[in-house]
C-alpha cells in the first residue's frame, strides 16, 4: 500500500472538489443570502487542504493503480468529500453540530436523501443548491467524475472505475477507461438538461428546476420543500418525475446506446426488462391496494401509488403522500422496494434487480440439481454465461448486505430508537432511499436520531453507496498485510 501515492490522489481530488463550491458560491451571491461567507470560508479551507496534502505527499505518485490501493483510494475521497462537504452545512447557522452537518452531506453525495432540517424552506438558497448539487456530483460519481477530467487518473483508473460503480460487473464502454467515464458524465448532464426544460415548462422556476434536476438524475431525493414533490400537486410534475426517476434506475449504457441508434435497447437488456416488470407489477398491486381503501377514484389511487413506488424502488425518495396512512400491504410492498433497488449500472442504490435475478436463478438451479445430480446448468443472464466468480460476488453481496443490516439494525435499537424506526432507517441509508417508516417516515426526518446513530447511519450511507465491499474491506485485516 503506498500511502503517499493515495493520499496525494485523494488531495487532489479533493482540491478540485472544493472549486465545486463556486456553483453555490454563484448562486448565493444572486440571492444576497446568508449562504455566501460559509461557502467562501469551506471552499478555502478545501482548497487550501488539498493543495497542502498536494504539495507533502506529491512526490508519491505512481504510475498503476493495484486493486487494493483502489478500494483505498475510493473509500477514503468519499469520506474526505463527505467530511469537507459537511463545511458549509457547520458554518452556516442551521446546524447545531458536526455530526448533523456531515450526516445532511454524506447523505447527498451518497444520494440518499436523508435529511435532519425540520424547515427546509427556511435555508438560504445558496446552501439548499449546494445541497442538491452533491446529490448531482455523488451520483454518477465522484471518482468517475475525477477520471473523466482528471488526466493523472487515466492510467490505471480502471481500479477506481470498478471499486466506485455501483454494478456487479461494470460497463467499459470504450477501450479506455477516461472515454467511459466521460461517456457516462455526458449521457447523465444531457438527461438532466432535458429534465430541467420540462419542468420550466410546467412553471417551475428556474432555481427549483434545477435543484430538483440535481436530486433526481442521482436518485437523491432532496428538495427544495417541506412537503417535497408533494408541495406542486400537480399531476405534470408526477408524470414528469416518475419517467426521469425510472430513467435514472435504468443502466445508464443502455442510454447511451439508445442515443447511437439502438431503439430496442431497453427491450433486448433481461435486467432493463425484470426491473420495468417489476416496477409495473408493484404499482398495480398498490393502485388496488389503495383504490377504495384510501382514495375513492382509480386514477388517484395509480398517480399516487406509482409515484410512491417508483421513488422508493428506485431510491430516489421523493414523496407526494404520507404513506405511513395507507394499507399495511401497500407499506410493506414499500418497504420490499428499499431492498429489490434499481438496475445495475444506474444511479440507483439497493441490491439491485441484477443480483436479484441471479439469485433467483442460482436457487432455481441448485432446485434443478437435487433432481438432475449429473446436469450441468450454468446460470446465464442476456444469453451469455455467468463467470463463477461474478456468483460469488453476488452471494458475498447478498449474504454481506443482509448480515450488516441485521447488524446495524440490532445496533441502532441499542441506542434506544425504536424497532419500526431502526428498521426502516437502516433499510432506508443502507439502500440509499432516504425515507423510512415510524421516526424517520415521509411526512418526518432524521433529526430526532441520537448522534452516535447519525455516525451509524453515515457508515450505512456509504456502505451501501460503495457497493459494500469498498467499504468494508477495510476492516478485513488481510487487506493490510504484505
């Protein structure tokens, strides 16, 4: 492990992350706000810190990256971001102490949307656009983003590519890992436009058009309200947010390669097709569910439940009606959506309609094997054979993100938060939704959670934005040794 190498990867990266803070800084200014000194004060502090660690550790630089000092250098920038992120959030005067403001910032970069502001309205611009903006940056990546514009991570980027995506196998869709990255930030900024000009031109002004872009291509979830999506009530802004929410829990190399001519894509893609099935299926089953039992007309009962359950499968976790009131069997339908999450490859968290169909599928083998022993049935997604090792991952996944929910579940009842409360708030920061059930429902927040919970919470946040492993690897001691 050479330390020097990853600490002067991470203070670069992070140098160019405080430059960021001048979108804010911009937009603070326009508005006169309160916002401007604690934006300024963070992006020197940033800036200044990084450029330091720049100039100490500078002479570690190196020419490839091993796996190991990727998973390193990956786990590491995201807290250092998450932590100098959380600057202008503990400078301003909405939050109390450091742990709310690094909470309300890993919880944007790793887009999951859980917030400990009680009146959001009442933050200056400035600092609720900086708010929505990491949502915008942690979603197709910080570390993708630094390969793409950063020349010095070209070579042997791959590893930080891999250690960042969240996918059990993740898209080259070029020869040259930059060109992907690239590919990827490009697709990504062209859907946000197209989503921005569509809610202008519903009415939408420009700031909120934009901070709502910013938290729904991540599938982060912030908004600019109280009361969320919910504030608009309007039937154009629902149909508008559930298409780009279900755009952005689609690969996002299936869109690339719809926009090179590709129409049938989506079609063609077995998890693209599992995951807008399962999507559908839901909202059938909740639009039942909720028709007569809690709205008296169909096409209410559908543009709720749809919009519910495309938030929450997708983990984005906007929300336009407390569903904390509805049916038992329409919240647990819910609370299954924070766990089945979106596809491979998109902005989305949870375990992913990729595992999950190979899961189902490895289950149906071993089923198949006890009654032909001497059969050989190899597991295929798309038509094409499943590598063992891609298997074992996804086990390893499946059984290590259940375990750690179990576990931190356990934990965060210790600290005295109730059952329905620890559940739904792990189930939700694991998977990067945002909003639970009992304490930390639709219509409540996170604020009421004791600090050494946050802290637990956090950790969640980036185990699940990581993809579990990046994370937790860190504390395997063979990670260590020579």
């Amino acid at each position: 492990m050479r330390w020097r190498y990853i600490l002067h990867t991470v203070a670069v990266m992070s140098f160019f992350f405080g430059l960021t803070m001048i979108v804010p800084l911009v937009v603070g200014l326009y508005y006169r706000d309160q916002s401007v000194a604690p934006l300024l004060n963070s992006m020197g502090i940033t800036v200044v810190s990084g450029l330091l660690f720049h100039l100490i550790f500078r002479s570690g630089k190196a020419e490839v990256i091993s796996q190991r000092e990727g998973m390193a250098i990956v786990a590491i920038g995201w807290t250092a971001v998450g932590l100098f992120g959380a600057l202008p959030f503990y400078l301003s005067s909405g939050f109390e102490t450091f742990v709310d403001a690094a909470f309300e910032s890993v919880s944007g970069f790793t887009t999951t949307g859980a917030s400990i502001l009680t009146n959001i309205e009442a933050v200056s611009k400035g600092l609720l656009f900086w708010r929505s903006f990491i949502q915008w940056l942690g979603g197709m990546g910080i570390i993708v983003l630094s390969v793409a514009i950063l020349p010095f991570l070209g070579v042997g980027g791959m590893q930080l590519y891999k250690a960042e995506v969240p996918s059990p196998v993740p898209d080259k869709l070029r020869p040259r890992i930059r060109d992907t990255a690239m590919i990827l930030w490009k697709v990504y900024a062209l859907i946000s436009l197209v989503q921005t000009v569509l809610l202008l031109l519903g009415g939408m002004s420009l700031y909120d058009a934009l901070c709502h872009t910013f938290t729904t291509m991540p599938t982060g979830g912030f908004s600019t309200q109280n009361a969320s999506i919910a504030h608009y009530d309007s039937i154009y802004f629902d149909c508008v947010f559930i298409f780009f929410m279900l755009m952005a829990g689609i690969n996002f190399s299936l869109h690339y390669q719809f926009l090179k001519g590709k129409p049938l894509v989506f079609w063609r893609d077995s998890e693209c097709r599992f995951f807008l099935g399962t999507v559908l299926l839901l909202i059938i089953v909740v639009t039942m569910n909720l028709y007569g039992s809690v709205y008296t007309t169909l096409g209410t009962a559908l543009r709720f439940g749809a919009f519910q359950v495309v938030s929450i499968i997708t983990t984005t976790g906007f929300a336009t009606a407390d569903y904390e009131l509805w049916p038992s069997m329409s919240q647990l339908i819910l609370l299954l959506c924070m766990f089945i999450g979106a596809s491979a490859g998109s902005t989305g968290g949870g375990m992913k309609c990729l595992r999950i169909m190979l899961c189902f599928k490895y289950c149906y083998r071993e089923l198949f094997s006890l009654i032909h022993p001497r059969a050989v049935s190899p597991i295929k997604i798309g038509g094409k054979t499943v590598p063992d090792d891609v298997m074992r991952s996804v086990v390893g996944f499946l059984a290590l993100y259940m375990g750690l929910f179990a576990l931190s579940t356990v934990a965060l009842a210790g600290l005295g938060v109730d059952f329905r409360t620890s559940f739904a708030a792990i189930a939700a920061s694991i998977g990067n939704i945002g909003p639970g059930f009992g304490m930390v429902g639709p219509v409540d927040n996170y604020a009421q959670i004791p600090d050494l919970g946050k802290w637990l919470l956090i950790w969640c946040m980036l185990l699940g934005r990581l993809e579990i492993f990046t994370v937790i690897i860190l504390v395997v001691p063979e990670f260590w040794r020579k």
